[in-house]
C-alpha cells in the first residue's frame, strides 16, 4: 500500500489520482482507499477496505491519509503500519 499526506486534501486527492492513472498505464490493478477525509468512516471501514481488496487481488492499493487529530491519530497509524513506510507527503 502507498500512503498519501499531507493538509491540503485537494492536493492528496489530485496526486492519489495521479498515481492511480500511472499504475494502470503500467496494467496495474489498482485498488483506491480514500474516505474523502471523514475520519469516522475511515475508522469503521480501513480494515474492511484492505480485506476486500487482498480478496480481490490488487497489485497496488493507493490510499489518501486522514487528520492525525482524535480518532484520526489512531486511523492514520493503522494506515502507516499497512503502508510500510510507502508514504508520500503532499
């Protein structure tokens, strides 16, 4: 899993998209994880998310961080531990 940051989450939105076309260019199968910065479903849904798309056997999966503030502090460091250090900053 690829792991994008950062506050602007126009910008995360605009590189995860970017990465996503790259992959797929490449024949990739891409799998998206982004909850549109809602922290509550982030945390109900991640690890649903990672099942499903290890069932549907993903080359890749990109995802879009959450704010590291509350909840968002425990989400996003499940997200990191899945990242496995694949995180980029925007």
């Amino acid at each position: 899993m690829v792991l994008y940051t950062g506050e602007d989450q126009s910008a995360v939105k605009a590189a995860l998209q970017k990465a996503v076309a790259e992959a797929e260019s490449q024949g990739k199968k891409v799998g998206v994880i982004d909850f549109d910065g809602d922290i509550e479903i982030a945390a109900k849904m991640f690890f649903k998310e990672l099942r499903r798309y290890d069932s549907e056997k993903v080359d890749i999966i990109i995802a879009a961080g959450v704010s590291e503030e509350g909840l968002g502090y425990a989400v996003m460091n499940r997200m990191k531990n899945a990242a496995a250090g694949n995180i980029i900053s925007v």
